[in-house]
C-alpha cells in the first residue's frame, strides 16, 4: 500500500492497519533481539580471545620490566619513571591481595568465597551461658558479593596494567615521552576530567545502589526471613521457591494476594498518572485562558500543595478523613449523614479518597509543567487552525493536546514508574488499609507492592519474600517501559515537532 | 532600548470579508461577547472552588494549631474553630522536657543543609559530566542509571541498614547515616539539570577551550556562572526532601526516639502512640515545619517551575 | 604566524562513518585559505580538527613544524570564530576579550592596551562595558573577532562567521574582514557555505563535497577551469546552464553538437582534448549565464529558445529560457548595451536565439563527471 492509499483510509480502518503493522513488525523485531543478544555474545567472546592473544604478544615482545609488571602491577610504570601510576596499581594490588589472603581467616576475602555456596555451616550455640558463633549467612552473602567485585575489578586492574606496559614500550620506541605523574594530574582537570567529576558518585552509587541491589537479587533465592536472622540462625539458597511462593495460588503462598496486590498498583499508577495529567493540564487552559486576571495569584495558591512537605499535608488530611476526622463529624453535625463515610474502612472507598486526594496533591505539578508548555506551543499553529475555521474544541484536538502529549510523552512513562513506586501518599493517608482476611501477608487494600515490601521488611522481616517482590517491580517496570518505548513514537522520534 | 511601548488605542484590522482594513479597538478596551463573559466567569467560580479546597486542609491546620491544649482538648474534636486560642501546643513542643521536637527539627535541619550542599555537588559533577563531556562509557553509565531507577529505592534500603549498622550509622548515628545515604546514590538523579545544561550552546566550551581553559576553568568560569537557575533547583530540591523523606529515616532511626527527623516523629504521634491526645500538638509541629519549608519554595518558585518544566519537556 | 599542513587526514565517526576522507593541503604562512561547499560536506568538521575540537581519526595535522594531533586546543595557538558568535553571556564585553589574556596570566596593563587596541580597530570602544546581550548581531561579532585578535594567534580559523547577519550586514562585514586581514596579517582559514564569500576573500578556495576536496585553487582558476561538474555548478552565480551535447572529433580538430549548432573548439581546447585522446562522445555542455551571446538579428547556427521569465535585476537582466529540447537556460546580459527595443523583444513568452562562444564552453564527461580539457 502507497502511502497516497493509506491517506484516505477513514480512521478505524487506519488504526486497524496500524495495529496490524505492529504485530506484523513484532516478529521481525524479535529476531533482531535475538540476533543482536547473539552478536553480544559472539563480541564478548571475541574480546576475550583478543586480550588473551594481546595478553601473550605483549610478553613475549615486552622488555623485563613488562615481564615483570604480570607479578608486581606498576612495576613497569615505576621503572619507566611514571611514580605516580606505578604507585596506584601497586597500592592496588597489595590492598587487593592483603583482603584476599589476610591472616585472620574468617575476616578475608577467600574466606567468604569458599562459603559462597552455603552460605556457612557452623550453626551459633550456646556453651553454658556463653554464646560461641558460628558463621554469619549475612556477612558471607555480602562480602561474598563484595569480594566478587574485588576480583572483577582486580582483573581488570590487572589487564590495564599490562596494557599500560606495551602502549608505554610503543610510545617510547617511536620516539615520544611518556606522560609524567604531574601531566596525569593536570590532565584529571582536563582531558580526564570525567574522571575527576565521576569519581565520587559512581562510588558512591556503587556502593550505595548496585552492590545492594546485587545482594537483595541474591537474598531473593535464599530462606533469609524471620525464623533465620543472622547471627544466631543461618540461612542458604533454596533456589526459586521464594518466587514459587509469591506467585503461585496455593493456601500458604501469597499468589491471590501478590494478583490482587499488582492489580491495584497498576489501576493506582494508571489513574495518579493520567488523571492528574488531564486535571492538571485543564487548569493551566483554564489560568492561561485570555481574560482571566491574577493568573499569578491562582498559581501560587495550587502550588502550596507542592511547597508543604507531604507527611504534614497529608497526614492531615488522612486525619480529616477518618471517621471521627472533621469531614463525617460536619457532615454528621448539618444531618446529611447518620454514620460516618467509611473512607478508610471501606476498600473500593478508600481507593477512590485516595486517588482523589493525590488529584489534590498532583494538578498543580502537572499545571506547572502544562503551563510552561502551552506557552511554548507557536502562536502561528493556533493563527492558521483558526483561518482554517477551527473552534476551540477542534484546536484543544488537533494541536494543544497532540503537542502536549508529544512532548511530555517521556514524562508520561517516569511519571507513570514513579507512582508505581509512590510510597509516600499510601503509607501517609492509609498505611494500606484497609486490611482484610482475604489478603495474606499483611498486605491491606489500599497497599501498593512498595509499600507491601517495606511491610515485609519492618514489620515481618520476611527478607527473601522482600528481595522477590523488589525484583518483580523491577520486570513490571521494566516490561512497561520497553512497551511504551518501542510503541510510542514522540518517545523515539524526539525531532517531529520542533 | 527603553523607550516605552505605548499602547495603541486602536489596532488595525484586515476584514477578510469586506476586504478592507478598519480600525477596531484592541481586546482590553472592547466590550466583550457576552459567551466569552460567561465563559469567564465560569472559570472564575472553578478557580476559586479550587482555591477554597487547595487552602482549607492547611487553614484548618492552623486553627486547630491554636486550640488550648489546657482548656479544651489535643485530640480530634468535631469543631473546627478553637473555643479558647492560645499558644499551649507551641509551648510544649518548644520548651517542654518530654517534647523531643526541637531535637527532630535540628536533625531534620542538619541533614537538610548538609544533602543541599553535598546532594547539589553530586547531582552537577555528573549532570555536567553527562552533558557536555564526551567519553568512553558515557552512554553505558546512562543506561546503568537507567535500569536502576527501576528498582525500587527501598529495595537496597535493607542491605544499607545492615552496612550502616555496622558502621554505627543507625538509630544513635542516624543523621549521619541519613546524610549519607540520600547523598551517596544522588549522582542518579542527574536528569533535570542535565536536561538545563544540554541547552547550553556547546560552542560556548569549545571557544574557551581555545581561549586556553581547561575543562575544569570551563566548568568552574563559564558554565557554573550560566547554571544558576538549576544551582539554585537543585539546591532547593536537595533541602527539602529530607524534610518529606518517611521511608529511610523511619528505618534507619528505628526504635531510637531522639535521632527521628520530623516526619518520622509527627508521624508517629498521629498514627502509632496515643494520637487524640497529641493532634494539636502534631498541627502545631506541622505550621512549624511547614511555613519556613512554605516560604523559602515560594520565594525561590520561579527556578522551580522552570526545573520542572524544563524537566518535562526535555524528557 | 604559522603555515598549517594537512597530511591524508580524515574523519570517521562512529567506526563507519566518513566526514572526511583523505584530505591533503599545504596552507603557506599569512594564506588566507576558504573551505566552502554545502552543508555537510566536511569543511567545517575539517575545520574543527584544525582547532583541536574534533579528534583527527587518521593522517597527520602540523601547525608550523609542530605535529599537534593530539594537543589541546589550548596549546596549538589558534584563535577561532564562531557562527553563533559564542561570547559569554555573563561577562562584559571587556572581559569576553580579556578572558583568554587573563588564563594566560597576562600582565594587567598589556591585556588592557591589547584589549582596547582591538576594540579600536573594530570600532568597539564605546561597547566595552556592556553584556552580550545589550549588542546587535553585528557588534556581537566583531566582538568575537576581537576575542580571537586580542590572542595575537599563529591560525586565525572563523566558521561561517556571517552565517547568522542579514545580508546587508554580511556585506559590510566582508568587506571589513578583508581589510582586518590586511590589518592583523596572519594564516587565516575560513569556512562558508557562500561562493560569494568564499570568491571574495580567498586567497585560495578549496571547494568540498561529501567528504572529498573537489578542488584547490585561487577564486579565478576555480571559476575559470572548474575539475568538475560539481565545482562548475557550485562556484558562481546564477548557475552555470548544463546542457546535453555530443563532442565530435575530427582528426585533431574538435566541435560541440549542441541542438542543431556546430561550434567548432579554439586551437587551445584541441590541443589539450587531443592530448588527452579524448573521442567523439556525448558530455554535458557547461556555459556560464554571463557567457551567452544573444542574437538579436539573425539566427544562424543559434538556438532557439522561448522565454519563461525575465527578471529585471536593475543593471543586469535574467531570462530563464527553454530550449526546444526542454532544456532550461538561463541568460544573463547587462542592461547597459540593450536598446529599448531590444527589451521589448525579450519580454516573456518571445522566442529568441543565442549561441555560445567556443572560449567559454566547458566540457564535462557525463560519466566521471570530469572536465574534459582540465580535469
């Protein structure tokens, strides 16, 4: 089909091409995926031939000094009169191998390899009124983990090194000076200054973010709960039962819940995300409209819900709500009502009060953002839709919202991820309440997976069952954005519109 | 240049039927269409319904801040306005010895100031970084950055409390701890202000570069000077998160009263312990957080929004 | 003040992408060379290797005698303009044109008499104590000039530096620049998408497509014996006509076929097609609008042409003409030597007759694209 034919298609028949098209693309792109994993794989394998062959050239080319930088790192560096790196790579190596191999056993990195795969054997006892312990689960899980990174890091160390070795023999056959430590330092604040700008936060996310999220992954295929704290109790792998657990329907596992549970945080994050998003753009029309005076003092008076830290505001109003709280008490006082509304005791009522609350909470973020955008929308559009005889209504249709939706459609998506995992207006305005016997491990109506974990992890110390939904927050949010990527075109094609 | 730009009386119209050009009042001097005034005016009655229901909930807040705590009650009581005002509540949670407030606030105020400064240094190191400086591995650390994100942060919150603990940075060393951890894994949220510094002409690096800077004389005399909209974001956002901040500082200060900050410690006063008795006392604590929090954000608005929208629209 | 030599030097990004391929060039001390061509050709990615804000992916790169692939742009004592000027917004004027003293931890007193000497030459004076912002387009680039004269720099690079002023300006501006060339007297590289410019200032032209140098050579070489369709077409204006025509050769002796005509070539144009045993072949026909000759009289061994357009220029006339075959040409004739009738008879829709001398016609292999006799 031209594209002249698909121009006069009406609408449904074009969506219904469209739609065609995507499945009829899906295969396609399915086998590029596979194709380029496969291209991944075959390149990694590649690169690792080539450094070991590099790895074997440069030693049998090198100099003694070369040869000698394979056992002592920087030794090459040292002796070739660049102190300042020789010093790094040694300091490196001596910390590397002090860790690995230090004399008290049980603190040393090899330590907590070999136990890797139990996780520890020597249960804690009590002799008389002494308690003499055992292997700590926890300790060897993370500095297991730990140690693994170490060698990753040591190896990769090691491998610039020895490159270091050859490129320095290169430079030095050809004629060139080597870079002396005081051009490695300038050079951190200029052509290395990346370095110097990244060093702290990528240590800090390193440790702060990757280990730990690393570990909990790890956590998730162990029996690490309440009835096995660490230090008094060990725990060990027990491979996918905890996610069996969690997922499948069986009376002792959490499957009707975690589906119920998942349901909630999808209906939750689908309205928090749009609802607000329409609310919210409304308002900016209806402050931006020609005509409307004090356009300033209406701002300022939405965004207070922004500026009033969200555990006073809210609070307050999960306070107003409650059923001796002033809106039922009034409501009660004037005799509209004899009982108080049940809005945090009723499931579907609570749901609703809380979506209506973050309506409170999140039009004036999103007036913000229309705002700023509608002011960017060129006048002209506007100018020439109108001599083109479009009303209000058609020009809202055809221009402000396609341009709205085209520009904040990758603020749609994080918005959309972020009240996944909004934590704080559930746990501030119910705590997830209301809890009911139906739902298994604590977990009330109003409770998204967030807030069910951090339950999990306070209240129950159920750990392994923690690490496991963690995880599929991470693949729910995950298989979201690669949805909403490959589908929605403003999120690819960033140019169309400017 | 500053000459005045006088208002016309008249604007000069093209009449595309007639074909002729008239002169018609322009749009503040002619009376309007009676559907454009009752459009208005509709959206006037919309505007300050919404007023009333956006400012109430903290009106309220503050009446029941005033109730005496002596004469009439702390507790949830079904009249809004106080019978007797006084300072009773205030009183308490500034100068009683039981009131832990003060000691919450300081925290709270400590790891603000301290996550402002430090939290800002993080967040432009590596939004400039990502920016403007082209390196191996740039497009790897975003993606890394990316997949994170979705985990969610209170995932690793668990293996930090132990890490933490074993630094001593729990309960008795919370606020350290605190200040460490929303400060460590800051450099993730670099995306608004990279989104400020993208807009930055590049040509602008490259001319000083000639002129003899270094990429560091770069960062520190041009484009620092240029980025005080986003400094002053960040600054902003980075000072009062941690007074919202529920999550962590609940579970790292666990079960240690005097190292909460005060959302951990309100929190606890409407929904663990007794809260009848302590409601007043929470609204006071909630306008004493509140109106410096309130005004400060009003005052600096203006870098806010352009953040936010700047933010959005960037993607 | 230094001479810039560029050996095979090339572009590759992204592992596969060519900017640049293989690009040789001598630039002799106090040249002044121009890179123009269209957008994306690669003059001003060439450019910005000189500069040292493009890592050169192959060849080498001498300023002077120095080797300087791998220096910062900071030590290679270069000074550039920038198309959108680049002044810092936050400094005035003043400081725009000290900065680069001061890194240099100038003497105070010197910064200041090379500041204000510069400022006198591009008429800046009473601007010093302003910001950027307070300048117009003009003033903001001889600001940026400024900037890069203060430095005393051996290379004087400017990319399309009159890219973003109106025409008038531009004009003014270009006159200016060759007289500040006169005036600072260094090695001066200059990158434009406009022939005007790039004819006007040159000392040397290097004309650039896709990558490629199409040709080296001064604004009259390159005008008058252009190696190839591309720089025949792209070097003046209004375009050159191309027109599909047959060579035809007769012992050492050739003519141009062209639509009915036989132009038999000049003793020179012989020699060099015999030279280079050119055959009897189709080529394409370039002849210059300016090159035309207009019969108004007579039609012997002429074309026939109708007129679709006469665009009255004030001192020249353009007539966009159609041959029999189609073929578009245009004409252009300056209004000095026409009678009032002769004006008349080339109003729209008349028909009329020209012919093309055999010194102005340039010969072009359809295939390589070649020029027969220079290429």
């Amino acid at each position: 089909m031209t594209d002249l034919e698909y121009f006069k298609l009406s609408k449904p028949q074009k969506m219904l091409r469209d739609a065609g098209g995507f499945f009829a693309r899906l295969p396609k792109g399915i086998g590029t995926g596979v194709r380029k994993l496969g291209m991944l794989i075959v390149n990694i394998l590649k690169g690792i031939g080539a450094n070991l062959s590099d790895l074997v050239t440069t030693f049998k080319d090198g100099d003694w000094k070369t040869r000698l930088s394979y056992l002592i790192m920087g030794f090459g560096s040292f002796a070739r009169g660049q102190w300042g790196r020789g010093l790094l790579f040694f300091l490196f190596q001596t910390v590397f191998n002090l860790y690995m191999f230090f004399p008290n056993a049980s603190i040393s990195g090899c330590y907590y390899l070999g136990k890797l795969s139990t996780l520890g054997t020597i249960e804690t006892y009590k002799e008389g009124r002494r308690t003499v312990y055992g292997d700590n689960s926890f300790f060897i899980l993370l500095y297991g983990v730990l140690t693994l990174f170490f060698i990753a890091a040591f190896i990769y160390t090691w491998r610039v090194n020895v490159k270091q070795n050859r490129i320095s023999e290169q430079l030095l056959k050809s004629g060139h000076k080597l870079k002396t430590t005081k051009d490695d330092l300038d050079s951190l604040r200029d052509e290395q200054f990346h370095k110097t700008m990244l060093a702290l936060p990528t240590l800090g996310v390193t440790v702060f973010t990757i280990l730990p999220i690393l570990f909990m992954i790890l956590v998730a295929f162990t029996n690490f709960d309440a009835t096995h704290q660490p230090p008094s109790k060990l725990f060990t792998w027990v491979g996918w039962d905890n996610f069996r657990q969690l997922l499948s329907s069986d009376t002792a596992s959490y499957g009707d819940t975690f589906r119920h549970v998942l349901l909630w945080t999808l209906i939750w994050a689908f309205f928090a995300t749009f609802l607000n998003y329409f609310l919210g753009m409304l308002v900016a029309i209806m402050i931006n409209k020609k005509g409307i005076r004090l356009k300033k003092m209406w701002r300022t008076i939405l965004v207070m819900t922004i500026a009033i830290p969200q555990f006073v505001s809210l609070l307050y109003v999960s306070k107003m709500f409650a059923a001796d709280g002033l809106i039922n008490t009034y409501l009660m006082k004037w005799g509209w009502i004899s009982s108080p509304l049940p809005f945090w005791t009723d499931p579907t009522w609570a749901r609703v009060t809380i979506i209506v609350i973050n309506v409170w909470i999140g039009i004036p973020y999103l007036m913000l953002i229309a705002t700023g955008i509608l002011m960017n929308i060129p006048a002209d559009l506007y100018e020439s839709a109108r001599i083109d005889g479009a009303n209000a209504f058609q020009m809202y249709k055809k221009i402000t919202l396609p341009y709205m939706l085209f520009v904040t459609g990758p603020y749609l998506l994080t918005s959309f991820t972020g009240n996944i995992n909004n934590f704080n207006v559930i746990y501030l305005l119910s705590q997830g309440k209301p809890l009911s016997l139906q739902l298994s491990g604590n977990a009330g109506h109003t409770d998204l997976l967030i807030t069910w974990l951090y339950k999990m992890t306070v209240n129950d110390t159920n750990y392994k069952l923690a690490a496991v939904m963690g995880i599929l927050v991470f693949v729910v949010t995950a298989v979201i954005n690669l949805i909403v990527y490959n589908m929605i075109p403003s999120v690819k094609n960033e140019e169309d519109f400017q | 240049m500053s000459e005045k730009k006088q208002i016309p009386e008249v604007d000069i119209v093209v009449d595309q039927e007639a074909g002729v050009i008239r002169e018609v009042k322009p749009e503040h001097l002619r009376s309007k269409s009676g559907h454009e005034r009752r459009v208005n005016t509709s959206v006037y009655v919309i505007l300050v319904l919404m007023s009333v229901i956006w400012l109430a909930p903290f009106v309220f807040l503050v009446f029941q801040s005033f109730r005496s705590y002596a004469t009439e009650s702390g507790a949830m009581v079904a009249y809004l306005l106080p019978k007797q005002w006084s300072l009773d509540n205030y009183r308490w949670l500034l100068t009683d010895p039981s009131s832990k407030f003060l000691r919450w606030y300081g925290n709270t105020l400590i790891v603000a100031a301290f996550c402002a400064v430090l939290q800002t240094f993080m967040v432009l190191s590596v939004s400039y970084t990502l920016s403007r400086l082209r390196f191996r591995g740039r497009k790897l650390i975003m993606n890394v950055v990316l997949v994170l994100g979705m985990f969610p942060g209170f995932l690793t919150m668990i293996t930090l409390y132990f890490l933490l603990k074993q630094l001593g940075l729990t309960q008795q060393g919370a606020v350290p701890g605190m200040i460490l951890i929303y400060v460590a894994s800051s450099g993730m949220g670099y995306y608004i202000s990279k989104g400020f510094f993208d807009t930055i002409p590049k040509s602008l690096d490259e001319s000083a570069r000639i002129d003899g800077a270094t990429r560091a004389q770069v960062f520190r005399m041009i484009i620092m000077p240029l980025a005080k909209p986003i400094v002053i974001y960040t600054i902003l956002m980075a000072f009062m998160a941690p007074w919202g901040d529920y999550v962590f500082a609940s579970y790292i200060a666990f079960g240690s009263e005097p190292n909460y900050n005060v959302a951990v410690g309100l929190y606890q006063w409407v929904n663990v312990a007794d809260y009848q008795g302590f409601f007043t006392r929470f609204c006071a604590g909630g306008v004493l957080v509140a109106v410096p929090i309130t005004i400060l954000f009003l005052a600096l608005q203006k870098y806010y929004v352009e953040g936010v929208t700047g933010g959005a629209v960037k993607g | 003040m230094a001479s810039v030599t560029l050996e095979h030097v090339k572009k590759v990004y992204d592992k596969d992408v060519v900017a640049v391929h293989d690009f040789n060039l001598k630039i002799k001390d106090k040249e002044f060379v121009v890179f123009v061509g269209p957008s994306g050709c690669g003059k001003s990615t060439t450019l910005r290797m000189i500069a040292g804000l493009e890592d050169i992916s192959g060849g080498i790169l001498k300023i002077g005698d120095r080797v300087v692939n791998d220096v910062e742009p900071k030590d290679r004592d270069i000074a550039m303009v920038f198309q959108n000027y680049a002044l810092y917004p936050h400094i005035t004027v003043y400081e725009n044109m000290a900065f680069s003293l001061r890194l240099r931890k100038m003497d105070k007193e010197e910064i200041h008499r090379r500041v204000c000497q510069a400022a006198d030459i591009l008429g800046i004076t009473e601007y010093l104590g302003r910001k950027p912002k307070a300048l117009s387009g003009g003033q903001r680039q001889r600001v940026a000039i400024g900037r890069a004269i203060v430095r005393d720099p051996a290379v004087f690079l400017m990319d399309e530096p009159l890219s973003n002023l109106d025409a008038k300006l531009r004009n003014q501006m270009r006159a200016e620049i060759i007289l500040l060339r006169k005036r600072v007297d260094t090695t001066f590289i200059y990158v434009t998408h406009d022939q005007t410019e790039a004819m006007t200032l040159g000392d040397r032209i290097v004309v650039m497509k896709d990558g490629f140098i199409q040709q080296v050579g001064t604004p009259q070489e390159v005008f008058d014996t252009p190696q190839n369709l591309f720089v025949a077409g792209f070097i003046g204006s209004p375009q050159m006509n191309f027109l599909k025509a047959k060579l035809i050769r007769n012992g050492n002796d050739y003519s141009v076929e062209l639509l009915g005509t036989r132009t038999a070539l000049n003793p020179d144009q012989n020699r060099a097609l015999a030279e280079k045993n050119v055959q009897t072949q189709e080529i394409i026909l370039g002849v210059r609008p300016e090159h035309t000759s207009v019969l108004f009289d007579g039609k012997e061994n002429a074309i026939e042409c109708t007129i679709n357009v006469n665009e009255m220029m004030g001192s020249e006339l353009h007539l966009h003409l159609s041959s029999q075959n189609k073929d578009k040409i245009i004409v252009r004739l300056p209004t000095v030597d026409l009678t009032k009738e002769q004006r008349q008879q080339l109003s729209y829709g008349n028909r009329m007759y020209i012919t093309f001398p055999a010194k102005v016609m340039h010969l072009f292999d359809p295939k390589s694209e070649r020029n027969l006799i220079y290429g």
